[in-house]
C-alpha cells in the first residue's frame, strides 16, 4: 500500500467569503496565501491549508495552465479541529470570548485530550482540540 502523509487540505464552503475571512483572519489569526471572490487559503501553521469557497462557485471545472481542476462543492454545516497545545487551550477560551465567540461545548476525552468548540459565521462546529483525543494521533 502506497504510504499517506496527512491531510493536506481541508475546504470549507461558504455564503460570503469576505465575512468568512474576516472570522478567519481578525479572530484566528491565519494569514491569507492567496484569494479572490472565489476562494480563500491559508496556511494552518506551515503544516496544512484551511480553503474557504464561496458555495457554488466551484460547480464548473476551473481550468489553470497547469490543468484542470473538477468541480466541486458543498452544503450544510461541517465540523473540522485545529491541533492546539494543551498549555494554549485556556489563552483560546479567553481570545474568542473576547472576541464575542460564543463557546458551544467543552470535552475531556478518556485519553486526557481536551477539546473546546465554536461556530464559525456559516455554522461550521470548529474544534480546538488538544493531543490526546485519538489513539496513535500525537
């Protein structure tokens, strides 16, 4: 079996990308690689890449020079984690309360891991989740 190395990429599709950027970059901090009307990207600490697309407009096969990339889409609020240090936990609690974030849910998971949970402006479930959640995932 050819090996895997991670998950690269993690989309979420959105109803207004500047509303979803302005959450993503005024309250998390991530900084924008590139975007347009389209589409966002951001680098998720040098490690992964988080693409906000505006719902419905990948329907079309987007052709680049370099190939073609198919369509694409999707509806409904989806859930996603960013990896945090256990000892930044508490300093995210804090920054999203302070910027108006309502927390929606807290969890201690039998391995020791820790998660805390917010909606983004589309509804997504994003998590803060510590090591320790999944078994043989540091």
């Amino acid at each position: 079996m050819p090996a895997l190395d991670g998950i690269l990429e993690t989309a979420l599709y959105v109803d207004d990308v500047s509303r979803a950027a302005a959450f993503y970059e005024d309250v998390l901090g991530l900084k924008r690689m590139v975007g347009d009307e389209r589409f966002v990207a951001y680098s998720v600490s040098g490690k992964s890449v988080l693409l906000l697309f505006r719902r419905g407009g990948t329907l079309e096969p987007v052709v680049m020079p370099g190939g073609t990339i198919p369509p694409h889409d999707g509806h409904g609020p989806v859930h996603f984690a960013f990896r945090v240090p256990t000892t930044e936990l508490p300093a995210w609690e804090r920054h999203l309360t302070a910027h108006g974030v309502a927390i929606e849910g807290r969890t201690t998971w039998p391995g020791g891991g820790l998660s805390l949970y917010v909606r983004d402006p589309d509804g997504h479930l994003v998590e803060f989740a510590t090591a320790g959640i999944w078994p043989d995932v540091a």
